[in-house]
C-alpha cells in the first residue's frame, strides 16, 4: 500500500508537472481524469489521489461493484467521481467511454491504464505454454493501445494532456534476475509497453501531448 501511496503522488506531479504540494493543489484542480482498472489496488489509489487534489475522477473497469466502493471514497473526502464499466480491450468501449467523458466534462487532461494484466510467473519459458506467455503480454499492450489511442484523438484537439501507462522493473531485468525470477510473458508485456510509451512520446509530443511512464 505504501508503495502505491507513493506512485499515486508521483502521478499527480506527472500529470501538473509541479514538484510542490501547494503547487499539485492549485493545478490539479478542475482536471478531468480518466483512470482504466480504478478498481484495483493501484488504480483506486491513483484516482484517490488524484481526487484529493481536486481533480473529477473518471473510473472505468469490469467490475462495478469495486468501481462503486472506490467511488464513495473519493465522495467522503470530498471529491468527484463517475463509475462505467469499460472493458479495456474492447476497442469499442474505450472509444465510447472516452467520447462519453468529453461530451460531459469537455475533455480528458489524463488518461492512467492501471489494469492488472494477469501475468503466470515461476514457470521456465522452455515449460509454459504459449497461451501463458502470450497472455500479459496482448493484455497489456492492446490495453494501453487502445486507452492510450482514444484519449489521444481528444487530446490532440485541445493540444495538452497527459497519457501515463503502467511498467514495472520486469522489463529491465539483468539476465540473472530474469532467470531467477522467471517471469515469463510479464517482462516481455513490460517491456512492449514502454516500447509503446515512446513512440507515443515521439508522435503525440509535438502535438502538446505528453505520454509517459507511471
């Protein structure tokens, strides 16, 4: 929980691109920020966050039960949230979720892909099978193309927002660690999706976008 108290904090800078409190209060606030997966554990922190300095929260995941829990947090501290359930790898709902949250708020200043990609770890690749290799890895790249692509068709409208995708330290493993930890299609997904930040980086940036790593 620490940690992800942690990254949650660090994603509002990322988002106002201040380095004080003061600053992260005045500038979030009035933000609109849709949050993929907001109901599991780092994106329900993120969104508290994010709701805490005075941002409206956009909470999008499977579950509704879990969206709802999250929601009424963000109600007694005070803060603004709406809940719809989005299946991240459903190109269509993304694009209507997103469409949806700009014809309400106007438009969409972040877009956070924290969804939990499912990955199968402790099995030697030369012993797992192909569909468990495969699956973090469609998971988390598709996800993120298609959270990432729907925000961005808004964002480049207005010229600002930020895109943050979700990787972890599996992408960057020395080949000791990799063989110690056997972390099958996971590092691979990691490593995909930063892959993808940056070119996201390289053709969104220009426009006044801004993609980056969480």
């Amino acid at each position: 929980m620490r940690r992800s108290a942690a990254l949650g904090y660090s994603l509002c800078r990322a988002l106002v691109g201040r380095q004080t409190q003061r600053g992260l209060d005045d500038a979030s606030r009035g933000q609109e920020a849709v949050i993929y997966g907001a109901g599991g554990r780092i994106g329900s922190t993120v969104a508290r966050a994010f709701a805490r300095q005075g941002a409206r929260i956009f909470l999008a995941g499977r579950t509704r039960q879990t969206l709802e829990a999250v929601a009424e947090d963000i109600a007694a501290i005070g803060g603004s949230a709406e809940v719809a359930e989005v299946d991240a790898l459903d190109e269509r709902a993304v694009g209507h979720h997103a469409d949806a949250v700009v014809e309400e708020a106007g438009g969409i200043d972040v877009s956070f892909n924290a969804i939990w990609i499912r990955p199968v770890q402790g099995t030697p690749l030369a012993q797992m099978s192909r569909e468990d290799f495969m699956s973090p890895i469609v998971t988390g790249t598709a996800s993120h193309f298609l959270t990432a692509k729907a925000a961005a068709r808004h964002m480049v409208q207005r010229g600002s927002g930020v895109i943050l995708t979700l990787s972890t330290s599996a992408a960057r493993l020395s080949g000791r660690d990799r063989r110690f930890h056997q972390t099958g299609g996971f590092g691979v997904a990691c490593a995909a999706i930063e892959a993808l930040t940056m070119q996201l980086a390289g053709e969104l940036g220009p426009r006044g976008v801004r993609p980056d790593l969480a």
